[in-house]
C-alpha cells in the first residue's frame, strides 16, 4: 500500500445537474483527501491533451464537445491506494452496467457523460495532475 495522488474530474454534466458535493462526498467518505480544486472551462487544446489516448476513436469528436460544453470541477485527490480506490469508488465507464453503488452506476445512464474521470494508473496520474495542476508538479506525496 502506498501513498498515492490522482486526477479527479467532475465532468460539465455532473456540473450542470448540481453533483459536484455528492461526488465529493463520497470520495471523503472513502477515506480520500482533497489537495487542490479548480473549476475549469475546457478548451479545445486540454480536451485534446487529456484525451490524447482515444485520439482518432469514433467518439472522440463527442467526448471533446462533451467536455468543453460546461465547467468541469478538478480535483487532485489523495490516499492510500488513490488511483484504485477513486476508479473503483466511480464504477465503470458505462453508467448502464456499472454497479449500484458506485457514482456511475447509481447516478447516470449514459455515455459520455459519465460524470467523473479518475486516472487509470499511477503513470496517468502524473501525466494529468501536470496538464491540469502544473503548478503542483514539483511537490512530492
Ligand atoms: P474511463 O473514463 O472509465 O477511464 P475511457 O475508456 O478512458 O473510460 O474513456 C474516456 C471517456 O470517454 C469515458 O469516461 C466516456 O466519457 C467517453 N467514452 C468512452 N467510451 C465511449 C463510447 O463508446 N461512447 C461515448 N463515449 C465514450
Ligand atoms: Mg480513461
């Protein structure tokens, strides 16, 4: 077990529905640790960045309108095992079969606005936190 920092986005459309403190609250609850905030209108450029992996997917084009449509609440998020403990506390990245209990599974049904963004590995953390916090880079777990 180990120390870790993650990426969390709360995404424009958990935003809009008035989501942000129950996304929060269940990460707290879990035991995790908010280090840094920031509400942020996505342009283009960091859509594009952030999802640089599913560049040339068929949804990409949507996913960028998606994420650029409203702001987005990013959290840099801390605990044990954070990276695990974020992406298992959301469910997986289809609402409709995640499962209850999870952010995705008991509050959407769609796709992409899937309500939140969790790093997937402790690699992507690192890559994220610096493209959304970079004034955080030179600070140390
Ligand atoms: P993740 O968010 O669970 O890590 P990824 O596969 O990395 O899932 O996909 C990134 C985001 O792209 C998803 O959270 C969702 O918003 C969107 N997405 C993924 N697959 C699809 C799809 O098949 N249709 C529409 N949007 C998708
Ligand atoms: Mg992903």
């Amino acid at each position: 077990m180990a120390m870790e920092r993650t990426l969390v986005l709360v995404k424009p459309d958990a935003v809009r529905r008035g989501l942000s403190g129950e996304i929060i609250a269940r990460l707290e609850h879990r035991g995790l640790v908010l280090r840094g905030a920031r509400l942020v209108q996505v342009d283009e450029q960091l859509a594009d960045a952030h999802y640089a992996e599913h560049r040339g997917k068929d949804f990409f084009a949507g996913l960028v309108s998606f994420i650029t449509s409203g702001p987005t609440l990013a959290l840099v998020v801390e605990g044990e095992s954070a990276v695990a403990a974020v992406r298992s506390t959301m469910g997986a990245t289809d609402p409709a079969r995640s499962a209850p209990g999870t952010i995705r599974g008991d509050l959407g049904l769609s796709m992409p606005d899937n309500l939140v963004h969790g790093s997937d590995s402790l690699e992507s953390a690192a890559r994220e936190l610096a493209l959304w916090f970079p004034e955080l880079e030179d600070e140390t777990v």
